[in-house]
C-alpha cells in the first residue's frame, strides 16, 4: 500500500507540473502538498503513521539512513514515470511535529526552451542576444528561488552551444544534461563549492562558464576575475532586480572597479500566473533586462547610489519588472494582483 500510495503521489505531481512534493508532519495528522505554478496546494490529509512510512520508503529510495531522524539528509532518486526519466531530489528535516521530507522533480526528458520561447518582449529578447554575442564579460541572472533563472540560462548555453567552444558549468544541481557541455555537479559533503569547482575550471581552457550560483565573495571574485580576462561568464544571483544586483556584489566586498570592468549586463526575472478563463493556469516569465553601456560602467566604478543607477537605466530605456509586468496585465494574461504578488516575493 505505502508503495503504491507514494508512485501514485509522484505520478500526480508530474502529471500536474509540480515543482515539489512535501510531506508534512501535524501536531495530530499530516499533509502531503505540491507546488504548481509556484503555490503550494493540498492534494493528501492523513495519518502520521502512513506519512512515516511514506517517508521511511522515500529515504530507501534514495539509500538514506533510516534510523537517523535528528539531523537534515539529502539523497536523489532516478525513477521512470510513464516512460519518462525523472531525477527526484530529496531532503528530509527534522520538525517539532517529525520528520519532513521534500521531493523536488526534476523532469530530465523536459525541452529546454529556445531564447525565443523565454516570454521576453522583443526588445529585451535583442538585448539578451547581444549580451550573448560578446566573448568576455559576465551576465547576471537574479531573483528569488523558482523564478526560473535556471532556465534563462539553459536557453543561453542552448544558444551558445557550438562545436568550436569549450562550455563548462558548475551547478546545484544539474537539472539537464546537454551534448558536448562539460557539467559538473556541486558536492559539498566531499568540498566540491562553487568556488573549488570554479578554481578548477579555469584550468580546463574554457570558452564560456556557467556558474549556478554567485553565494559568497570568493565566488564572486573568481567569476569576475574569469570574465575579465577572457572568459564569458553566466551566473545567478539572489536579488529584487537589476540595479540591486550591482550592491549585492559591493555587499560581498567586490570592488566597484572590478564589477563595471566584468558586467556585460544583468537581467532580473519573475514567474507569474497565467489566467485561464476565472483560474491560474500556467505560467509565464516576467523580465527586466539592463546592458551595461559606458555610462553605467562609470557610474558603478565611482559607486553611485542605487536611485543614480537606476534613472540611468531609465533614460536609456530599460523597462522596469513592475512596468514590463503590467504590460501582461493590458494584454490580458495576467492579472494585476497576480504581478503585485510576485513582485513582492
């Protein structure tokens, strides 16, 4: 029974297009939730007994140790679902009410989106390629976790995917696999960073790097270092928009010089819902796509407040996640409070 119950689980979460799959421990029951479209939603109210042994199968699975409830594991498992290769990653931690576990899915057969097919608007969709044409430099993707930034530059190294190049990436995880791309999956048990795996990479004679994420200083300062001496260089970073990803940098204690002597540009991006009829259904991305012109370069090296960069982007006609979000809504796919929502995340 508990076997069947939890393929079934999953084989909803994926006919459905979740993201993740929780299992929750209650003060006297339990829940089993997904998120789909990026809100989570109830799809299994039950015993915390079943939930225990949903957990306890989940953790054989994933060759996790069953008797250790006290401390945060995380494990993968590689199933077929309805033909389809699925790579489940999980993590399990320990609550005031039990043991919970996440499952993110991660669908290996999924098609990785063209540039084309990204929901950028024309003009930001030009500007993104152009970014893309330059063989040094780096170019930040930023917003918060399940924006789909890893997508944005899944397109990109589609694009830049050429038999003359040498394509490195070091990712947590690896969500998909591509020809003649060099992946390497982050290992933190073992010591394998962003910033040991990075170190690496540079003597590996690389064209372009993609970095999943910039999280600490020594990171960062390795990209930039990378991008500016030849290297094209794509990463992620945790911010609100565009103008806001120059202060993280300054915050991790890169030099402003450095910074506008790297940044070919910065894109920030949302995921909102599609309205289908009087419900959501769907998704689609919302951007903000700011090159660094001469301008700004000098801007950044003199350390400019946020609101000077941020008129500069203006006036040479970047279009705000907020404007560009309400464009959506006139155009009728999506709604007002739905941009307002993802806006504040």
């Amino acid at each position: 029974m508990i076997i069947s119950t939890l393929n079934d689980l999953i084989k909803k979460a994926i006919a459905d297009g979740a993201s993740d799959l929780h299992f929750e421990p209650q003060k006297s029951d339990a829940l089993v939730r997904m998120r789909v479209d990026g809100l989570l939603q109830e799809i299994l109210k039950t015993k915390k007994e079943i939930l225990i042994q949903l957990i306890s199968r989940i953790k054989v699975l994933a060759h996790l140790n069953l008797a250790e409830k006290r401390l945060p594991q995380d494990g993968r498992i590689f199933m077929k679902v309805e033909e389809k290769r699925v790579d489940l990653r999980i993590s399990t931690i320990p609550t005031v009410f039990g043991e919970k576990a996440v499952i993110r899915i991660l669908n290996k057969e999924a098609s990785i989106k063209s540039l084309e097919k990204l929901d950028m608007f024309p003009k930001e969709l030009a500007e993104f390629k152009k970014m893309l044409s330059k063989k040094h430099g780096i170019i930040l993707v930023s917003g918060p976790t399940g924006s789909g930034k890893t997508t944005t530059l899944y397109a990109a190294l589609q694009k830049l995917n050429q038999a003359e190049v040498n394509i490195i990436t070091i990712e947590d995880p690896v969500e998909y696999s591509f020809e003649q791309i060099n992946q390497i999956q982050v290992n933190e048990k073992i010591g394998m960073t962003f910033e040991r795996g990075l170190r690496a990479v540079l003597r590996q004679d690389p064209d372009i790097i993609m970095v999943g994420e910039i999280r600490d200083k020594e990171t960062a300062k390795i990209a930039i270092t990378a991008a500016m001496t030849g290297h094209l260089v794509l990463s992620t970073i945790h911010t609100n928009d565009c103008v806001s990803t120059v202060g993280r940098l300054i915050d991790m204690g890169i030099e402003p010089y450095l910074i506008s002597g790297a940044l070919i540009g910065l894109i920030s991006q949302r995921l909102t819902r599609k309205i289908s009829g009087e419900t959501y259904k769907g998704r689609q991305a919302v951007f903000e796509v700011l090159t660094i012109d001469e301008e700004l370069s000098r801007l950044i090296s003199s350390a400019a407040a946020k609101d000077v960069l941020l008129n500069h982007a203006k006036l040479k006609g970047m279009h705000t996640l907020l404007e560009n979000g309400l464009q959506l809504v006139a155009s009728g796919i999506t709604t007002k409070e739905e941009i307002l929502r993802v806006m504040s995340e």
